[in-house]
C-alpha cells in the first residue's frame, strides 16, 4: 500500500493525516481503527515524505501515460495532477478496475 492509499483510505474513515515535524498528525484519533493504526506506523516514513511536498513542487512531474490492460490493450491517459508512477497506479486502477491493469507506464 502506498501513501496516497493510506492517506484516500484515511479521509474515506473522516481522519485528516498532517505532518507536524517528526510526527504524524492524526485527527480526529478517536476514529482510528487498530488497521489504519498499523498500517501508519508501518508507513509513516513514507507518509511523512508525501505530506512534505509543497503543493507549489516545481519538480517536471509526467503528464502523460500508458496503462496497460490485462488483455494487451495499451491507453494513453493524461494526467494534470503531477501524480507519479504509484499515485498513476492507483488513479488507473480506481478507472479501470484493479483486476484489468497491468501496469503504468512512460509512454515512449
């Protein structure tokens, strides 16, 4: 699982996750379940990272993918969120079924 998972599944639970120095924010913690509980503290590098970009990251992000289906079929999407290859993942799996994707990538 990867941080935007855990962060989507969060807000999905009504918690909103901040970084607030080495700590990771939960609130409201009285609606964390023992499962999202450890699924923080084994994330929580990789959660802290990913609430730590500035919303204004000028970093070139990719905009444009492939995603490859289960049956060979190759869709070219666009993408204006700057989401990288993970996040892409998820987006198409969210679009086209976890079951159909195959994988993401740089189109060539």
């Amino acid at each position: 699982m990867i941080a935007a998972d855990i962060i989507r599944n969060a807000a999905a639970a009504g918690i909103t996750l901040a970084a607030r120095g080495d700590q990771l924010a939960v609130m409201p913690a009285t609606l964390l379940s023992p499962d999202l509980r450890a699924l923080l503290i084994a994330h929580k590098v990789e959660l802290l990272d990913w609430l730590r970009r500035p919303a204004n990251d000028t970093r070139p992000r990719i905009r444009a993918w492939t995603i490859v289906l289960v049956d060979g079929v190759k869709v070219t999407a666009v993408n204006t969120t700057g989401a990288d290859d993970n996040e892409m993942l998820v987006i198409a799996q969210d679009q086209f079924g976890a079951a159909r994707v195959v994988s993401v990538e740089v189109p060539a």
